[in-house]
C-alpha cells in the first residue's frame, strides 16, 4: 500500500501480520494438534479483500486460502502516529467445513 509521506512524495506501507505455528492432527487438514502459536512478525505490503473505516481508522482484511474460504485469516490495524498497528488477527487453517462459525483462533490480540 502507499501512502504519502510529509513531504507529499509516496511512501511503502507495510502491514505486520504474525508468522504462525500450528501442526495438522490429521491427513484431511482438518483439525489441529493444538492452538496456533505466534512465532514471530513478518511485513507485508498486501492485504487481501481490504477495507477501510474512517471513523474507526483502522484497515481490515480477509483472505480465503483456497477458493471455497475454509480456511482464512482476518486482520485489523489501526492508523496510529502515522502508521498502521497490527491490533487483531484471526485464523482458522482447517480445510474442510466453510462455515464462518466453524473454530477459529485468535492468535494476536491488543486492548483499545
């Protein structure tokens, strides 16, 4: 994403979004062997499906891994002293049952 800098000229946004731990408990991808883990950060200039609420000023994203949306994850970052803060994200890595009320984790999660 870019986004102008003071001086009006184009700046590179990048968006924090966890790197995750997580094992399959079985040969489908079905199930989990336990609850993700956050293992780390990485940066990202994309995000998927994203909107914008300027009320709010925050910026969320959705992103289906595989056409049919069983499994995912979900970001919200907030516009704060000039850049984008990683606020919430959500995962579900399950294949199998598209079901948004299916098992989800929340991996990384901040107070407002």
């Amino acid at each position: 994403m870019l986004k102008k800098s003071d001086d009006e000229s184009p700046k590179l946004t990048a968006f924090a979004t966890p790197d995750l731990d997580y094992s399959y408990g079985d040969e489908e991808m079905s199930k989990l062997k336990a609850d993700p883990k956050v293992r780390g950060f990485r940066a990202t200039g994309l995000l998927v499906n994203a909107t914008f609420d300027l009320e709010k000023r925050t910026i969320t994203s959705h992103t289906a891994w595989r056409g049919i949306g069983d499994a995912w994850d979900s970001g919200e970052w907030l516009f704060r002293n000039g850049d984008f803060i990683l606020t919430r994200f959500e995962v579900d890595p399950t294949y199998g049952d598209p079901d948004p009320a299916a098992e989800s984790y929340v991996v990384y999660e901040v107070a407002k």
